[in-house]
C-alpha cells in the first residue's frame, strides 16, 4: 500500500470510495469533500498522466573527441614496449609509461635533442636513472622451446648438447655402456 499512495493509481475520490464500501472508513470518518466531489464530479478524471517530455537534441553538437599531445607519446610508448606492473595500492607510484611520457616532455621542451632523436634520447635518459625498458617483440625463448627445461625432458624430449660427437662416443646408460671400454 505504501508504494501506491501516490495519484499514479486512481484517483483519491476512488480510494475513499474504496475505503467506505470496504468498511475500513466509517460514515463519521468520510471527509467533507467527498459528498460534493460524488455529487459534482469533474468533467475530465484527474489521472496522472507522465508529462512527455522530447528533450530537443541538435543534431549538429557534435562533442568533440578529448586528445592531449601526451596521448599521441603514449601510444607511441605502449606500442613500443612492455608495460610492466602497476601498483594501485600505492597513491604515490608512478607508472613506467607516466616517467616516459615526463622525460619525452621534458627533453621535447629543453629543444637541445632534434625531434627525430627524440624517442631514442627518451629511452636513453631513462637508463640513466635506472629505468630499463623492455621492447615489445623481442626475442624470447618460450618454455615449451626450451629443449633443457625440466618441462620438455619430462615431457620425453632429451636436452640437446653442443657437441654432438661427445655425445656419440659416451654412453648414455651406465648398464649399456659398452665393457670393452
């Protein structure tokens, strides 16, 4: 009942009407307005009608597209190289891709480095104060191509020596070597 005490679901005439052939409401207890609402009733009900409201949208507003100079040297950056970790629990880190983009700003605004060198002077700077940048698409060796790993031997595979012929004149059991060795 507490959700419909608003005039969405009928009218407060119809409720008191309701009310009174329920029972609930006694004769002493009808309001004095409800005689004269039952015996002058409005020409129009008054239900409640949700207004429709068409906000007007220009077609021709356009939001434009929100681009700092910093975002075109940080795709450069995630193109470019590994991202590394993020520590959100720390209010005061700095991220690998933020200190790029600081020192790329710092030397760009220094006008000493061309900006042709700009990048490489970038990543160079940051080596200086011991920040190593890993490049993307380096050449990595993957576990599964690791013929020594313990992965692949237990897998079946046996780990590949550097000299072949060594491993041809030694035997690989000690019960099958040969005795006359």
């Amino acid at each position: 009942m507490a959700g419909s005490r608003l005039e969405k679901f009928g009218t407060i005439f119809t409720r008191v009407r309701d009310l009174i052939r329920s029972g609930i409401m006694k004769p002493p207890d009808v309001p004095i307005w409800y005689n004269v609402y039952k015996a002058f009733p409005p020409l129009k009900d008054p239900l409640y009608v949700k207004p429709y409201f068409k906000p007007h949208v220009s077609r021709t507003d356009v939001v434009p597209d929100i681009f700092y100079p910093e975002d075109a040297i940080r795709a450069i950056f995630y193109e470019r190289y590994l991202m590394g970790h993020l520590d959100l629990s720390n209010p005061n880190f700095t991220s690998m891709c933020q200190r790029f983009v600081d020192k790329y700003v710092a030397l760009a605004a220094s006008g000493v480095v061309p900006t042709s060198d700009l990048l490489q002077e970038t990543e160079k700077a940051l080596l200086k104060d011991g920040i190593m940048l890993k490049r993307r698409g380096a050449q990595r060796k993957s576990k599964s191509q690791d013929p020594t790993t313990p992965e692949s031997v237990s897998a079946g595979q046996q780990p590949m020596d550097d000299s072949e012929d060594a491993a041809e004149d030694t035997p690989t059991h000690p019960h099958t070597a040969d005795p006359s060795q």
